[in-house]
C-alpha cells in the first residue's frame, strides 16, 4: 500500500503529490529486476447524496512497462491520468455517485520480459466492426510506421488495410536510431524525428463503462505536427497498433446520439 485512507476527495491530486515517492519505489526495483511492470490500483468510498448512500469501489489500470530507459514521472503520469478518466466516467455516467474518499492506493510490480509492439493481428470480436479503426495487415514489425504513413495518406478505397497502399510513402518516415518492433519507450523519439504527436489508447474488453483508455499521451506542444491515435492491442506473444482514424468515433457511445468531443488529455 502507498497511501492511507484520506479524507481528500482529490485522488488524483493526491496521487500525484506522491509522485516523486512511488518513482523513488520503481527505481529501485528496476534495480532489481532490470526490466519490470507496474500498475495502480485504489479503492474508494463512495456515497449517494440523494438516498443517504455508501459504498466502495476500486479502479485499476493498465500495466506500464519498466525498462531502464523509461522516463517512470511519465510513466506514473499516464497511469493516474488513466486513474482519473475512470473516475470521471464513473461519477458520470448518471448513477449519482460521488466520490467521499480515498481508502487506499496499492502499487503492484512485477517482473517481465520485455515485449515489443510488431506484426499485425486482428481485432477483438467486439470491435471488429467499427470503422474508425484502421488494422493495416502489415507483415513486418514496423505497425507504429505504417500507422503514421495512413495517418498522414488516408486511402478512401475498401483496400485501406493493405500495405501495398502505404508502401510508395515509406521513405517519408525517419526511423534513423529506432529499433523495430517499436518499444513504447522509443515513440518520443520517433516522434521528435517524424513530426507527429502520438497518443497511445488500451482496450479493457472487460469494463463495460470505459473500456479505452490512454496509457500514452503525447508530450509535443507543437500544434502544427500531425496526431495519430493509436489503438494499443496485444495477446500472449505479440502487440500490435492499430490506427484510431476517427477517436470521438470509437469514444462515442452506442446509446446516445449526442456528439461530444473527446481529446485524450
């Protein structure tokens, strides 16, 4: 456990107040490990102002990956960021809870071997359909490349997912320096070379609220640079992106109609 139970309403506040205390934690058992993952969980009370109501609940995010050259601050940023976007979606979402407090908050680590994102494979059954993903049936490790390439050239055409499309465009792509498969902690670099601004999104099958999320924004301020979403999927032997062509498509809910905007910072 890294936090106590709090009166503070503020979780993600407090969390990231003991940012540079979790990080300190991580060091360390990098140290130990030499490659690591780690992932956040809290428990909170909860309470419903209009029937006089308590309970608790707990929110998790996706695992981080731990090699020696992540930047951890980032890494715990995007975790309580993630935090924070399934409180909000849960406090939203018309049930009328509200978070009382903060229970406790768990860090969990453990060690891995350091899988890098590469060949294409296919989409979840339940996401399968929807248009606003681009799953380019690349046959190398290069998937964050072509992803960029489509970004920048979309093709109109019932072909879109094939690699000979994207092919012609490949020399535009600077990936001096960059090993393939892309680990996540190489996309600011590749960022840097290629001008674009690269935000990772998860897919949690399983939660039923929100099940995308971020586990990567994008730190570049540069407003003329292109953004290419991504869509982070992965199984037992291999990861996969898959470009997210419309994000307000794949974030907007089946049972409203009603058109919000939606920006993963």
């Amino acid at each position: 456990m890294i936090l106590p139970t709090t009166s503070s309403c503020d979780v993600v506040g407090a969390l990231h107040a003991e940012t540079p205390r979790i990080a300190d934690i991580l060091r360390l058992q990098l140290e130990f490990f030499n490659s690591a993952r780690f992932y956040l969980t809290i428990k909170v009370g909860v309470r419903q102002a209009v029937k006089d109501k308590t309970d608790e609940t707990s929110f998790a995010v996706c695992a981080a990956d731990l090699l020696q050259t992540t930047n951890i601050e980032e890494e715990l940023y995007n975790q309580i960021e993630a935090i924070g976007t399934k409180i909000d979606n849960y406090t939203r979402n018309g049930s009328g809870w509200v978070i009382d407090k903060m229970i406790c908050a768990h860090l969990n680590i453990t060690k891995y071997s350091p899988m890098r994102v590469g060949k294409h494979i296919p989409l979840p059954a339940k996401i399968k359909n929807k248009r606003c993903l681009l799953n380019i049936q690349n046959d190398d490790n290069q998937c964050l490349k072509w992803c960029v390439i489509a970004a920048k050239h979309p093709h109109p055409d019932n072909h879109a997912t094939r690699l000979t499309q994207y092919r012609q465009y490949e020399d535009e792509i600077d990936d001096d320096g960059i090993a393939w498969p892309i680990p996540l902690s190489q996309i600011p670099k590749f960022e840097r070379q290629n001008s674009v601004r690269i935000n990772v999104v998860c897919y949690d099958e399983e939660d039923k609220v929100s099940p995308f999320y971020p586990i990567m924004v994008s730190k570049s301020t540069n407003l003329d640079h292109t953004v290419v979403n991504v869509l982070l999927l992965g199984t037992e032997k291999t990861t996969h992106f898959v470009l997210i062509k419309s994000l307000n498509a794949l974030l907007r809910s089946s049972s409203t109609r009603n058109q919000k905007h939606h920006c993963v910072r």
